[in-house]
C-alpha cells in the first residue's frame, strides 16, 4: 500500500529541484485546504481520514509530474486463500532464519513496527536502524519488547526475532468489512474543486477510492488490536508513521489506549510533508503518533507550533535525540570502540590526509554526475580516500546509475567495508561528506561532517543546514577544489551529547499513563482498551 508508493517515490528518476519545487507547492496547497475546508472532519467511524488523503495527495502530484505511470496495487482475486498461503510463504522464504522467525505475537513491554526500509546490512543480518537502540535499552533494564517489520521479508536474515506484519496486512485488507460504517466528508466537492482550480488532479481524493482506501485502515487496525491484545504494551513505536501499516497501526494504539510514538527516520528542517498540521481537530488525528520523538529541538519545536493549538494533549514532540547517533557521540562507549577498531581493520591501518564518504542515492537520471563524480576521484590527490557506500536499500538494478563507481579497484577506494558499517560509525572518522542530496547530511552534522551537495534540489531540501554552515552546493566538475577548501578535522569539535535514552523512556512510560486515562475518558461506549 502506502509504503511500497512511498519507497518508489524515494527512488523514483526525477531531477531533485523538481521533487522541492513540487514539495513546496504542495505544502501550500495542503495549508489552503486545511484553512477553507473542514477536512479535519473527514471521518469514517472513529478514523481521521484526512491525513491518508493528504499523503494520497501527495503521490497523485508526484506521479503527475514524472515521466512514469503511477503504480497500481492490484488486489489478489482471493483474499480467503490467500491469507492462508502468505504465512506458509513467510516460513518458506524464512527457512534459513528460523530462529529469528516469529510466528505469534507474545507479551512485551514495549512494541515497534519497522517500516521495512530503515534497515542495515550489518554483520549479515539486517537490523532497525531506529528502533535497535531502544530495543537494546530496555533490555538491559530487564524489559521485553515485541518487533514486527513491514513489507515482504527479502531482507533476511534478522538481527533479532521478527514477527512479518504482512500477515496482519493480509488480514486486514477487507474494505468490504466497513462498507455499512458512515463515511462523512463535509464539502469534499468544495476540496476537489478548488485543486482542479490549481491545476491538480488528484484521482485518489475520489469518494469511492477514498473510502477504499479508509475502509482498508481501518480493517487493518482491528487486526492490530487483536496483536495489541495479546502483547499488552505500555508504549508502541513506529518508524515512517505515515506508510504503509503505520496508519492502521497508530489507529488501534489510539483506540486501545497505548501512546504511540513516530521515531524520527529523515531530517524534516520544520518543513516535511508529514509532520505539519495547520488545522487538527479538537481530538487530535486518530492516524497520527501520539508523541513525535525528534533528532533536534528545533524539529520538535516545529511541531509544538501545532500540537500547541489543541485543547488536551494528543500530540506532542519531544526532543529524544537520534537514536542510532546517541551512542557514537561517546568516545568511551564499549560498542564505540569496537566500532572504531573496525574502521582501522576496513582501512587497513594507513593515514590519509581526507577521509571522504560518498553517500549514493539510487535515483535514475544521475548517471552522468556519478560519472564525472568518478573522474574526480581518479584526479585526486592520492593522499585522499574514498569511502563509497550504497544506499541500504538499493537494488542490484538501481546499481546500474553508479556502476563505474562501485567497481572502483584502488587502493584509496573503499567500497564494500563503507556498506558493512553503521552510518555514524563512519561519520566519527569522516572529514567531509558528498552526495546528490542524502539526509545523512543531516547526521554528519551532529559530527561536525561538512557535506557537500552534487545536486541544486538539495538548496531547498536542507536550506537550514546551508545557511548554518554545515553544508554547502557544490559543482561535480570541480569538487575536489571545494573539498581542499574545507577545514581538516582537526578545526572542528563535536556537536554536544544526545539526550540519554533512559530518561526519555522514562518519560514516555509517564506519558502513557495519563494518555490511557485521556484515551479512556474519550472512548465510545463500550470500547475496551487492553489497559
């Protein structure tokens, strides 16, 4: 559904200053409406259905604008059969990670749903590049927790035991199930008209497909309460709220009672099509986190601007810190050290006067700067090396863009050894930072990584990051001119610690006990919460 969309959007071929202008156009659009029309009342039963449309919005404007067809999810003819065959081919296609293989849920303190994407290759096993440290930090204080991944398992094997919410989405896609629930969409004629008005077509805000696709999230929200039910957490967390299962699964925290928290995957810079709300409802928006954790103060400030207009606390941010970064701003930290006795094996033990880390980002139509990027690299100076790392979720076909690239044979050229390591194990060693426009630029910030952009899309995409000095646009023709120009390593410091994991789990667990409560005084006559 909304995140195997979601994930060709990522990597779909268009040029990055389209994708901003396309962006900011839509973050005005969605302002508009939400101003004039009261889409905060779109409802079916008890699910807000304007945050699915808003995102739907967004993928008919994309697809509109690309010279590729919009995908179509073709539904399988026989949903019966095939709930019965998908856990069979879970197990068949888990067959060599068995004991990773989860195939009921259990009691847990905690639950995570991984969107599938944000994911590493590390050691052989893929693991949440998110949810991993909070899974590790409530372990050591003796708590349980529960992990399910989206998507289709061609990602194994696990790090850890994983339950394949896929079976959850195979049950719940039933949109006929919800085809006696009411459906309001007050002056949602009003709303079409006004964006075939800006010149916006927009298939997916048709009533009968938004109804599908609502009646779909809904489905799948009891099937989660079914889960729910049985783990009986005190907090959930979601990576990429706003894909695929997120949603459905934000809606049966709500109506259960459970806090749910969105953690941050991507810098957002206040402005991410996901994470600002001009007019929510009085409630909240049952489809959205009850708490966003955010890497930077400034990203939660950004949405207290909204979370702040409600009269009760059914949204808020807080300022957690990136969790994977957290750890390897510690310079004493066990795990740190063994990470950094890695980066010497990879590299071999020799110095070389700039470390550079080349982020690719399989998007189509860059070939030629991937080129010329390659070319710079022959034409620098020796005592400079290059670490190429492939976008954890790339394809073997999407490799074809940087292919001269990767098959790079020198001895300052490291390209298997930067993919087997976590990003911010490389970007403590780092002293710049090259990409199209990857948000690892972001991340490099924290270490105090310069990055350099290849593309002019990135100006509007990490705009904050330019005007701090942390990051700069520069010319693929004449890159190693820019990177001569940046200070060695030596002239930078650290930026200051994370926040500690412990104290913000902590104050979630207190969130989540007055959230039963606001959760319970809110509910419908004879809903029961797993509380």
């Amino acid at each position: 559904m909304l995140l195997e969309r979601a994930t060709r959007y990522r990597f779909a071929g268009s040029d990055l200053t389209v994708e901003t202008f396309l962006h900011r156009r839509y973050l005005t659009l969605v302002e508009q409406i939400e101003q004039r029309f009261p889409v905060q009342h779109w409802q079916l039963g008890d699910l807000n259905i304007w945050p699915l449309a808003r995102m739907e919005l967004y993928l008919d404007m994309y697809w509109a604008q690309s010279a590729s067809a919009r995908p179509i999810a073709h539904p399988f003819p026989f949903r019966r059969l095939a709930r019965v065959l998908r856990p069979l081919r879970n197990m068949w296609r888990s067959r060599g990670d068995l004991e990773h293989f989860v195939i009921r849920p259990k009691p847990a303190h905690a639950i995570f749903l991984g969107d599938g994407v944000s994911l590493d290759f590390i050691d052989g096993k893929w693991r949440d590049r998110f949810s991993e440290p909070l899974i590790d930090a409530f372990e050591k204080r003796g708590l349980h927790t529960f992990l399910m991944q989206s998507g289709s398992l061609n990602r194994l094997p696990w790090h850890r035991p994983t339950f394949a919410a896929n079976i959850i989405a195979g049950r719940g896609y039933q949109p006929d199930l919800c085809e006696t629930a009411r459906l309001d969409l007050p002056d949602h004629d009003g709303v079409v008209e006004f964006l075939v008005s800006q010149g916006v077509h927009a298939p997916s805000l048709g009533g009968a497909e938004i109804r599908r696709n609502a009646s779909i999230v809904s489905a799948t929200a009891v099937e989660f309460e079914h889960v729910l039910r049985i783990v009986r957490p005190a907090l959930a967390f979601v990576v990429t709220y706003y894909a695929g299962l997120g949603p459905a699964f934000l809606l049966a925290c709500r109506r259960q009672g459970i806090l749910s928290v969105d953690l941050q995957h991507c810098p957002q810079e206040g402005a991410h099509k996901a994470y600002g709300w001009s007019a929510p409802p009085a409630t909240g928006y049952t489809s959205l986190p009850a708490v966003f954790w955010n890497w930077s103060e400034s990203d939660a400030a950004a949405i207290r601007r909204w979370t702040n207009t409600l009269k009760s606390p059914w949204h808020s941010s807080l300022h957690g810190g990136h969790t994977q970064l957290a750890s390897f701003l510690d310079d004493h930290d066990p795990a740190v050290k063994a990470w950094d006795e890695r980066f010497a094996a990879i590299a071999g033990g020799a110095d070389f006067e700039r470390e550079i880390l080349v982020a690719l980002q399989p998007i189509a139509g860059y070939r030629a700067v991937w080129d010329a990027l390659a070319a710079q690299i022959e034409a620098a100076p020796p005592q400079w090396r290059w670490w190429i790392r492939r976008h954890p979720a790339s394809t073997s076909q999407q490799d074809s863009e940087y292919r001269r690239l990767i098959s790079f044979r020198r001895s300052n050229v490291i390209i298997d050894g930067a993919s087997s390591m976590p990003l911010p194990a490389l970007l403590r060693r780092m002293s710049v930072i090259v990409s199209l426009a990857s948000g690892a630029a972001a991340e490099a910030a924290v270490f105090g990584v310069p990055a350099l952009f290849l593309s002019e899309g990135a100006s509007g995409q990490f705009g904050g990051l330019i005007e701090r000095g942390l990051a700069s646009r520069a010319d693929v023709q004449s890159l190693n001119s820019s990177i001569e120009r940046i200070a060695t390593p030596s002239a930078r410091s650290l930026a200051a610690c994370q926040p500690e994991i412990n104290g913000t789990l902590l104050h979630l667990e207190d969130l989540a006990r007055v959230y039963a409560q606001l959760c319970a005084h809110a509910a419908p006559p004879g809903r029961r919460s797993v509380k």
